[in-house]
C-alpha cells in the first residue's frame, strides 16, 4: 500500500515562491510508486488548498497553484485524522487523510515552527525540524545566542528592535560604527532566502539598509562582514546526525542575494569543495554542534565562513533548506553518494521514526 503524503507549500511569507520552486523540484524526484502525494496549497493570504492526488510530477509550477483560496485556513480539516475507538493510537493513524506531511516552506508562518506546532496537535507525523529548532532556527537573533552558548565562533554583530530604532537611531548608529567594521551586513532577523538582506558601506547606505529590513520585520541584525570563503554543509538525521561534503559559493556578484540563489543562475559551486581534511572535521564538529544545540531533526544546512588561517565561523543554519534544482542541500548529499530521490524517502522515513518514538511518551502522571 502506497504512503499518502502530503506536500505542504506556498505560505504567507516573502518566501512564498521559493516554496513553490521547491515544491515543483520535489514531484520532479519522488517515487510515486511508492507514495500517494497529495498537494496542499497554501496561499500568500493565509487561504489553505488541498488537490487531487498527484499522477506524476507537476510540469510547471502554475500547476500547484489553485487559486485564491479563502483568507481563513479553511481546508485544515481534509487532513484531520478521524478517531479511532477508545482514543487508540494506533487506530487513529490507520484512519488519518495523509500517513506524512512534507512541509516545504520558507520563511515565517511556515518554517519558524507555526506549522510544525499545528501538526503537533494533530498528532501528524511531518519532515523536518520540530517547534523549538525550527522557531530558534528562524530567529537569527535567538540562533546566534544558542550558538554561543556552544562555543560556536560568529562575526561580530548588533540586534534592535523597530521601537528602538525609532526612538535612538544616533545612539545605535554610533554603537554599530564602534563595535563594528564596514561593510556592515543588515538582515531581517526572521526570514532567509537573502530577502531584505542589503549590504552597507557607509552611514547612508546603512539607515537605507535599515528601514528596507524593517518592512520584513520588526527585529534587526546587523553583522560585521568578513573577507572569507564561504562554505555549507548538509546534515542528516536525528539524534545520530551526519554531515555531507562541503560545498563552497562563489558568487560573481557582491554578495550572494536572492537573484543569486533562485533567479539568474550567476552564482558558482565548488562540489566538493577543496578543504583540508582538518578543515572538514572542523565544520563537522561545528555542524553537529549547532545541530545539537537547537534540538534539530531530519535536515538541516550549515553556513560557514572560513577564514585564510582556516577558523571556521558559523553564520548560520537553514531548517529549511530549498530543494530546487540549483539549491546547494540536495547538491552536496548527491556528491556525497545520496541521490535527491533517495534522500526525500530518508527524510520521510526519519519523520516516520521521531513521530513513533513520540507516540512511546506518557501523557498522564499515571501513565493512563
């Protein structure tokens, strides 16, 4: 009997159709001898879509698209599990819409543990990170805090918040040029993708920067730029996570935006990357180490910047990583012996696997 899965894409973020790239690159690679893939749109105003079971795979992006849903999630119910007799585990699974969630969103209201909390209390087994990784993940603030609770070297940086930028501006330009050096990077705090992302090499050019970001978010990081290599990792798994070789970037532009990432093809990959094998246990420690510390499952792609004394320094991690045809995730697992399809039944079967070790918890004191 075939697995129902359930694809869920789209998203009301700025990462909406880096979603639906990603969506369409999956039905490109998944077995559908093997599951039954259920489409489940999710619209920019919020409005949620399930389609008929996919034949094969979508051609065209248009293809996942339906259309306008309502502005309330009003279609969560066609993946409810019904329930079984007497509350049974077991029972319930057998009569759930969907076996699996693959969630394949960007961005807030999808990757930063909104959705992942909703299919906790559905009691739904999903791909990827859960609540905690996946909220901590998304919050470059909250992420870089944990990281240094690791031990995990970062580029120097400066967060605030909308309200403090309003009220003292002077004082927190002042601060950046301080404790900072140019070019200063300055990043919505919650969102990926390099949307809202600008760098700035003068006062100017960074009160511009500013209020660009703040139109994504009402948090802000701004981080010293560095002149390094910039190298990723791919991590699988869950509690025994593993890495992938490393890639590098070499972007042909300043620096590597949303263009470079999903739009113009104009940025390079070295697959491998040449790197010392000291150097590769390097980001593997640092990899798994930040893994760990934010309580990852499934997958998760690890950012780094190298310096010419080869310090290695993490940027940050993606719980969500795209999966388009030039997205670096599946890139480095298929260099590393896993190829992209084989790598979507892995991710299904380690959600398969967290959710029935979860089912083993006690949800009363007395074990009822």
């Amino acid at each position: 009997m075939k697995i129902k899965l359930g694809l869920l894409y789209g998203g009301k973020s700025a990462e909406h159709e880096v979603s639906l790239l990603t969506a369409r690159a999956v039905t490109q690679a998944i077995n559908f001898d093997k599951y039954e893939v259920y489409p489940i749109f999710i619209t920019k105003t919020g409005g949620w879509k399930k389609g008929k079971a996919l034949i094969g795979p979508a051609e065209t992006v248009k293809e996942l698209q339906f259309g306008e849903a309502s502005n309330k999630p009003n279609n969560i119910s066609s993946f409810l599990p019904e329930e079984g007799p007497n509350n049974d585990v077991a029972e319930t699974k057998r009569n759930a819409s969907l076996d699996v969630i693959f969630p394949l969103l960007h961005g807030p209201n999808g990757e930063d543990g909104t959705v992942q909390g909703l299919l906790e209390v559905l009691n739904l087994p999903y791909v990827g990170n859960g609540v905690l990784a996946s909220a901590a993940g998304m919050d470059k603030v909250v992420m870089k805090q944990l990281f240094a609770q690791a031990g995990l070297s970062q580029v120097p940086y400066v967060h605030f918040i909308r309200k403090e930028w309003k009220n003292n501006q002077a004082s927190l330009i002042q601060q950046m040029e301080e404790s900072l050096q140019w070019p200063l990077f300055v990043k919505p705090a919650n969102l990926g993708s390099s949307v809202g992302i600008t760098k700035a090499t003068n006062r100017e050019e960074l009160v511009k920067a500013v209020e660009l970001a703040f139109k994504y978010d009402r948090k802000i990081i701004v981080e010293q730029g560095i002149v390094a290599r910039e190298l990723e990792m791919s991590v699988l798994g869950n509690d025994n996570p593993r890495c992938s070789v490393a890639g590098e970037v070499l972007p042909t532009k300043d620096f590597y935006d949303y263009e470079a990432k999903y739009e113009d093809g104009t940025t390079n990959y070295a697959i491998p990357a040449v790197v010392s094998n000291e150097l590769l246990k390097k980001m593997e420690d640092a990899a798994i180490r930040a893994f760990k510390v934010l309580d990852c499952s499934g997958l998760v792609r690890a950012d780094f910047f190298v310096t010419d004394q080869e310090e290695v320094i993490i940027n940050e991690v993606n719980t969500m990583p795209g999966f388009t045809p030039i997205s670096m995730y599946p890139k480095l697992w298929m260099e590393s012996g896993l190829s992209y399809s084989g790598l979507i039944e892995e991710l299904i079967n380690l959600a398969i696997e967290r959710y029935e070790e979860k089912q083993q918890l006690e949800h009363s004191k007395d074990g009822e």
